[in-house]
C-alpha cells in the first residue's frame, strides 16, 4: 500500500472522568489526529516505512531510542506528533511468512518505549492513536512485506 488510506472516525477520546457531579471529557487535538496513514518499502534505503499525515505538515527530527537497531522514530520538530516510522527488515531474522508479525511488534513495541520516554503526556494521545491505527490497518500497511 504505496497510496494514503484515509482515516475517518478515530476515537479521539483520551481521557473520560464521572466525579458524579462533574463529567469531563479530554480529546486530542484536530492537528494531533492523522488524516491518513500508508506503508511502503522505500526504495533507496530498503527500509519498510509508515508514515501519517496531518493537517499541518512541519519538519521532522529522529528520535533515537537506546537498544533499538530495528526501528527508527521520527517526530514533529516543534509538535512531537509522531510523523514517521521506518522499520530495517533486512535486519529481523525472521521468515518471510513471520515478517509482517515481527514488525508489527517492534513498531508497537518502539511506541510503547516512546511513550515512556516522553515526559509531556500531552504526546501519549498521539502516539496512542498512532498504534492503533497501526494495528486497525495492519493488513493494508504491511501488504508489501507478506509474499504473494
């Protein structure tokens, strides 16, 4: 899946909290929300990469995460919204039939370590949001990764 996919009725909802008098209801922002996701093996580094857009495009930076070798972060400069995730395939000793299932656990596992190492909770809902719609839409993103 080389094209967009776009996404439409996420659960936008990150916290919810009945104290019986008061309810409060916290959402992500509009510009936290990505408006599509795709998946694709680039062709100059060979890497399987994810990638979300937003409404607003910006600048993105690595986020460099310590005894991970097969996943690569790349964030919002300014937002942290997460933007991008290259997985090296080459590197997972896997078998072709067990590839998309290993990688679907590093990516999963590499946001699960994000969310730790970002402090600003803020963020969370993002990278949250990211994982799911990594695992609603896995069949379509990691297409390229399961032979024919």
């Amino acid at each position: 899946m080389s094209g967009w996919q776009r996404l439409e009725g996420l659960d936008t909802q990150v916290a919810n909290r009945d104290d019986g008098s008061v309810k409060i209801r916290l959402f992500l922002s509009p510009f936290d929300i990505p408006e599509a996701v795709r998946g694709y093996r680039d062709a100059k580094s060979g890497k399987f990469r994810i990638e979300f857009k937003y409404v607003s495009e910006e600048e993105e930076r690595v986020l460099e995460q310590p005894g991970n070798e097969y996943i690569s972060l790349f964030v919002g400069k300014n937002s942290g919204r997460l933007l991008r995730i290259d997985v090296d395939v080459n590197s997972l000793k896997t078998s072709s039939v067990q590839l998309e299932m290993a990688a679907l656990e590093k990516v999963e596992d590499a946001i699960d370590e994000l969310n730790r190492l970002v402090p600003d909770v803020r963020k969370h809902g993002n990278y949250d949001l990211a994982k799911k719609v990594i695992a609603s839409n896995k069949d379509e993103l990691f297409e390229e990764l399961v032979p024919a």
